[in-house]
C-alpha cells in the first residue's frame, strides 16, 4: 500500500531576521559568510597595525584589547599567524553594534591621519622651495601675513650653510617647525573668521 507522506517544514522555533538566499535556504551562503569573515578579520589586522596611542582611542571590548595587544607582542611569525586568527575569531563575537563603533572610530583616524601626512608633505615640499629659491620666501611672507619674515630669511641663510658645510640639520628642523608655526596660526585665523561669520549669521 503506497501512502503520500506530506513532509512538513521543520520549524526550530528561532526567529533570527535571516533572509533566504537565492536557493530558498534560510541561512546566508557561504559565500556572504566568508566575505564577513575575510572582513572582519582585516579589521582586526588594522587594528593590530595602529599606532599605540590611536589603539587607546579604539572602543574594544577588554577580550578584543588583550588578543589585539597580544599579537602586537608576539614577533615569532608563525605564533602571530596564530594570534591573527584568534583576534579574528573574537572579532566575530562581537555585536554589529561593537563593530560598526570600531569601523566609525578606525575611519575617524585614518582620515585625520591621512589630513595630517598630507600636511607634513606640503611642509616640507614649502621647506625645500625656501631653500632653493628666494623668491619662494615672499610669496610664503604674502600667503602667510602672520610670520615673522626676519626669523625665516635667518633660518633658510642658516639651514643653508649647514648644508653646505654637511653639518648635523638643527636649523633645517627650525625651518620645518617655522613653517609648520605659520600654517597652524593660518588655520587657527581661518577657524576664527569662520566662528565669527556663523555668529553673525546667527
């Protein structure tokens, strides 16, 4: 005798906001999970890679700091190899909400830090033009109104001679810090101008 057996969804009672993929599972492919993995993972390596003091301003869980400050220790390769995963493994436990404040924080410095190497290059691209050319000085005097044109036309003299006599770079640091002292006064300036205009508008 040849009964229909109806079969019934199984139904495990969980309701975890999961959405069925394209071949009806109710489960993310393989494929999604292993790109959350990858992903997380090279978070955790940024992590790892940060400066100490920007690793303090992290907002990482106290398990997550002590893998990620475990794997800065370690120098055996094949030990870091390990730690990296483990640091992974632990990234994967934390909530989206965890993750999400250390993707903001991680990009927060990453563009203060990319804002700041620009400026320490145009610092010193500014510094090199004041030493090869004399006339790079009136123009930086006329774009920066606040400097004290005395002090940089003794700093570019002085920088030059050691230079020339090979000399250990003492005024060549003056002069990047003198620039960088111009910059920021120009900056501040700026910002204030700006405070000014948004209390007038207001």
């Amino acid at each position: 005798m040849n009964r229909k057996t109806r079969i019934q969804p199984i139904d495990s009672g969980r309701d975890d906001d999961r959405e069925s993929d394209d071949n009806g599972y109710d489960r993310p492919s393989k494929s999604q999970l292993k790109r959350e993995m990858h992903a997380l993972q090279e978070l955790g390596e940024a992590l790892i890679a940060l400066p100490k003091d920007a690793l303090k301003r992290m907002p990482m869980p106290e398990n997550l700091g002590d893998a990620v400050r475990e794997a800065r220790r370690i120098t055996d390769h094949e030990g870091k190899r390990r730690q990296l995963q483990y640091v992974g493994k632990v990234m994967r436990s934390l909530t989206e909400d965890e993750i999400a404040a250390l993707r903001t924080a991680l990009d927060t410095h990453r563009g203060v830090n990319k804002a700041e190497t620009a400026r320490m290059h145009w610092i010193e691209r500014t510094r090199e033009q004041l030493l090869a050319d004399d006339a790079a000085l009136t123009e930086f005097i006329r774009t920066h109104p606040g400097v004290d044109p005395q002090e940089g036309r003794t700093l570019i003299r002085n920088a030059r001679k050691e230079r020339e006599q090979q000399k250990p770079p003492r005024y060549y640091r003056e002069l990047f810090q003198w620039i960088k002292n111009a910059s920021s006064a120009q900056d501040d300036d700026i910002e204030d101008d700006e405070d000014e205009r948004n209390d007038d508008d207001a």
